[in-house]
C-alpha cells in the first residue's frame, strides 16, 4: 500500500461512496455484458435499433455468434455484422472483455494508481498480458485532453529522480544519477484541471514552448520569480510573481500552493505506488496521475464510467 498521504487536496464527499468489486461484478459479470455494454453505448441506445451504414437509415439489429465465437450485432435488412468493439483499444486483443474492464475498474479503484504487477495478481494473468493492458489503458484513455488550461494558472517546475541504485553510492554514482533527474513542468488551473510535461530543460524553449503549448493566452500566470518564465509575461493576460529567492511564499493570493503540493502527493505516489519510473514511460505516468486528480471530484463509479466512456469513444 501507498503511505498515506497528508498533502492530498480535500474531496468532494461523493468520492468516499464506495463501488465495491461486488457491484462491479453485478454490472459485468461476463464478456457478453461487457459487449453489450459496448453495442449500447457506441452504437445502440435501446439495445435494438441502431443506424446501418449500408441501407442508411435505421434498422433492427440482431445479436449474432460468428464459428470464431466472435459477437456481433447483424442488420436484420441487410445482413450487415458490427463488431462492438471495432476501433476500440479491445479489438484484436486476445484477452476477454471481462478482464479488460476489470483491469480499468482496478485502475480507477485505488487512490495513487495500480501497477501492473498489482493487475497481474488480482486479474490471475501473465505479467505480459497485465502490462499490455496497463499500457493501453494508461496511454490511450489517460492521455491529455489537449485542452489549454484557462483563468488562474498555477506553473512551477520540479526534478524527478529516478529511484538511486542503493544506500552507498559512490561520489561519481550520485553525481550520475543527479545527471538523469528530469524536469517536469506542472500548470494547474485554481479549482481545475492539472497538466504535466516532461521538459528537457527548466531554461528558455523548452519550458516556454511547453507553457505557450498548454496555457490559454486569456490566463493569468503564477509562477515563482524563476526567470525562464519572465519572457512569456507580455504573452499572458498577466502574470502574477511570487518571491521565492527572497523567501516570500505567500502574497495575498499570489502564491504557487496548488501546484507544489500536486508535485508533493505526485512524488509521494511515485514512491508508494512504482518501484521506480524509467524516463521512457515516465510522460504517461504523469498523464495518469493529472487524469486521476481531474477526475478527483468523480466518485469510484462516477470515475470508472469516466474511463469506460473513453473506451468506448
Ligand atoms: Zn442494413
């Protein structure tokens, strides 16, 4: 289990209602509810009628088992076969739909994430197979919604370490894993959502472009006096300062609190839930950890569904 963590940000009350596996298993106890979830949601509100394509109007579907056991829903006027899943990260996967679901039930049922050694053993599959399905779930549906951040922007930058060999390292060691520490840029709107980027420097083009990338021209900046952010000022609505190098943290509502204690509970996660986050996979879990704090109003169902509706696209 993660520490506890006493940085995490109030939430709403509808987070604590619990969605128990049990409930979970009572919406999707097997692969043809998982699928018929699907043909609802993508295609078939009633469970019936849905638009054919090919007589371009809508008709009655009838559900239909292939000789490969593959479902589908067949066009009753003209023999038309849709796959529910077409399109969807579960198409041509050899893995069941219930796993799959069970995977991302998972996924939003803890706190500070699910690794897939975890998923490995509460799913009973090979460690390939739960890291596939981590993957695509956490690199297809938590991926950024690609929306600029607007209002009340929060920027600040952090170091990321990877996790150091052992207790003793040598001087050349530590000077070598102090060399691979990346930056990462945080921008969070007061009261909203959080955005996350691997920057290869906390200097000029690579953190401008990344803020210019992702923050509105319409916001107002909060930064630190760190000045790498200096030039963007004539680009923003405004841009707020607080003093950090001359000790000051606090200025009547000019501070970077929001973001400092995202990165404190993101490093804390880091610690609880990974054993350590290779650079390479290091932007999706960021991704991951910004989904789980813009879906933090979301109660565990409320926030499943959120998933499942990202599946289901
Ligand atoms: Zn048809």
């Amino acid at each position: 289990m993660p520490p506890a963590n006493r940085h995490e940000p109030k939430r709403a009350k509808s987070s604590h209602s619990d969605y128990s596996v049990t409930e979970f298993l009572a919406e999707f106890p097997d692969d043809a509810a998982c699928l018929e979830h699907l043909w609802r949601t993508r295609y078939s509100p009633d469970g019936e009628h849905a638009h054919c394509p090919r007589c371009d109007g809508e008709k009655v579907f009838k559900r239909y088992a292939t000789k490969q056991g593959r479902q589908s829903w067949t066009c009753t006027a003209c023999g038309l076969h849709v796959h529910p899943t077409a399109g969807t990260i579960f198409a041509k996967s050899s893995t069941s739909l219930k796993l799959w679901f069970h995977a991302m039930y998972l996924m939003t049922s803890t706190r500070c994430g699910i690794s897939a050694k975890q998923l490995e053993r509460e799913l009973g599959v090979h460690y390939k197979t739960a890291w596939r399905m981590f993957n695509k779930i956490r690199t297809e549906l938590m991926k950024d919604d690609a929306l600029p951040l607007k209002g009340n922007v929060e920027i600040d930058e952090t170091g990321v370490h990877g996790r150091p060999r052992g207790p003793k390292m040598t001087k050349k060691e530590a000077a070598q894993w102090r060399e691979r520490q990346v930056s990462v840029l945080g921008m969070v709107e007061r009261g909203g959502r959080v955005k996350l980027r691997v920057i290869e420097s906390r200097r000029g083009e690579p953190l401008s472009g990344a803020v210019r990338a992702n923050v509105n021209p319409d916001a107002i900046m909060f930064t630190d006096d760190w000045g790498a952010y200096k030039p963007l000022a004539r680009e923003y609505a405004g841009h707020n300062v607080i003093n950090h190098s001359a000790g000051v943290y606090v200025w009547g509502d000019i501070h970077t609190n929001t973001i400092e204690g995202f990165f404190g509970n993101l490093k804390t996660g880091m610690r609880g839930a990974y054993k350590a986050v290779s650079q390479k996979w290091l932007q999706s879990y960021l991704d991951e950890y910004a989904w789980r704090y813009n879906h933090r109003t979301y109660g565990p169902r409320a926030m499943f569904h959120a998933l499942l509706d990202e599946a289901a696209r």
